[in-house]
C-alpha cells in the first residue's frame, strides 16, 4: 500500500468512524451536563423557597405588627393552617365538594365572631359592690352612721319561731316524698333499661348511631346554606378542630381596636389560605409556545 492509498484509508475511517464516534460522545456529554444543570437549579430553587421560609417565620418573630391583634393572628394561623390544609385537601374528587367546605368554613367564622361579640357584650361585669354597700337604711335599721342593732321585740321572737317549725315540717314532708318516689321512680327505671339496651348493641349499631347524633349537629352547622355534604362534613370537622385556637385569641383581647383588627384580617387570611391550597390542587400556568418542527 503506497503513501496515498494510506492517506485516503485514513481519511476513510476518520469521517466514517472516529467522526461519528466522537460527536456521539459530544452530545451524550451535552445531555449530561443540561441534566446536571436542571438537577442544580432545582435543588437551588428549593434552598430559596426553604430560605424565604425561615426569613419569613423569622421576621413575623423578630418584627411583630404594630397592632396587637394582628400580632396574636398571626400566631393562632400558625396553629391552625396544618390542619385547615389536610381537611380541604382530602376533598379531591370535585370542585363543588371544596367550594362546599369553602363556604361553610367561612360561614362558620362569621357566626363565630357574631357569637362572641354578643356574649362578650352581655357579660358585661356590673357594679356588684356598689350595689350591695348601697342599701336603704329603713331595711338595715341604721340611721345617721349608727352601729348598735336594735333588741328584737317579744312578738318577733314569737313570729320567728313559727316560720323555723313550718320550714321544719316542710322538710320532714319532702323527706317522706323523696322516700315514695324512691321506691315508684318511674324515670329511673327507664333510665336502666335504655343502658342496657345500649349494653347488648354492636359495634357497628353504636357507630351508627353516633353518625346520626353527629348528623344532626352537621346539618344544624350547615343551616341555610347549601353545596355538597362532604364538604360540609369536612368543614364541620376542621372548624371544631381549629376553633378554640381562634375563641381563646379574641376572648385575650380587651381592645376595640384589635379585635376588629383580628376579626376582619382573620376572615381575609382564612379566604387566601383556602385560594392558595387550592391553587396547589389546581395550579394554573401559561403553556409554553412549542414551534412545529415541521
């Protein structure tokens, strides 16, 4: 073989074979690197939202809100955004269950709050001392600052003891009614007999029954509004579970201010916490433009 049939032999294998060979090199090592590039950027997006996370939590700690409400809301979501989020969650077979516990949920709030308010508003704490310290001198039988009590007359002696023999045959009377209605308690008879039927239920028939007592309350929660069941169901459920986290927060607060402050903003951060968890079930994103490779 001389020198030009070499040359052109060589030429040969290098576009044939070692080209070819080297380019597929090139691109397995291009796909590699894109797969180590995607592989960072997600590790480092998830840092940043870890980060972001940390910062926020620690600057809801370190820089509370200039209203006290606001600040005591703050940490009552903290409580109960777990469990709000598993409970409307679960509900992924329709739209209208979680619209369903969206409505009743927030429903269930704005009684709350109403409720609340009223008791608050009734229970006021009234000027007890004053009323007993203020009492008329006719009945206390002082007159100008005296201290001495005046010696009760024979006729009042006389007096007080017929009411102290009355009160005693009173009583004697209802001891001899409380030992007939002993031996004739009608009420209590039934009474047993109702446990022991409920002795020789099952299982299943008590938990039936439950299911019904619990009915009930779901419908009585559910009153005047309407959507699914389930969602009703599970928005009865989480409310009972989150609820004293909210009354024992707003009962704290003595201020007109923040109460209005932690009513109102609590109704808006309740609606974005649900619109967020369902915009997790849901999201919606913008499809990318993908050209014809035609």
């Amino acid at each position: 073989m001389n020198n030009k049939d070499e040359k052109l032999l060589r030429e040969f294998v290098r576009r044939t074979i070692v080209n070819p060979a080297i380019e597929l090199l090139r691109e397995e090592k291009r796909r590699e690197n894109s797969v180590r590039l995607w592989v960072r950027s997600q590790i480092r997006e998830f840092q940043i939202q870890e980060a972001c996370t940390v910062i926020y939590e620690a600057k809801d700690m370190a820089n509370p809100h200039p209203n006290t409400g606001i600040n005591m809301l703050r940490a009552t979501l903290r409580k109960a955004k777990p469990s709000i989020k598993s409970k409307f969650q679960q509900l992924t077979t329709s739209l209208e269950q979680r619209e369903s516990f969206r409505n009743h949920f927030l429903a269930a709030f704005v009684r709350l709050f109403q409720q609340l308010d009223a008791l608050s508003a009734s229970g006021e704490v009234e000027d007890v001392e004053s009323d007993f310290s203020a009492q008329p001198e006719e009945e206390t039988g002082v007159e100008d600052g005296a201290t001495t009590l005046q010696e009760p007359s024979d006729s009042d002696i006389d007096d007080i003891t017929k009411e102290l023999d009355s009160l005693l045959e009173s009583l004697n009377l209802t001891e001899q009614e409380e030992e007939e209605g002993d031996q004739n308690d009608v009420v209590s008879d039934e009474l047993e007999a109702e446990k022991e039927a409920s002795k020789n239920l099952s299982q299943v028939e008590k938990d039936i029954e439950k299911k019904k007592s619990q009915e009930q309350d779901r419908e009585q929660f559910g009153d005047g509004l309407e959507g699914d069941s389930t969602g009703r169901n599970q928005a009865y459920d989480c409310f009972n579970l989150v609820q004293s986290y909210f009354s024992d927060a707003y009962l704290d607060l003595n201020n007109d201010e923040d109460k209005t402050m932690f009513r109102k903003w609590c109704l808006y951060n309740l609606k974005l916490l649900l619109d967020s968890y369902e915009e997790e079930l849901n999201p919606v994103g913008s499809e990318p433009e993908i050209e014809n490779p035609q």
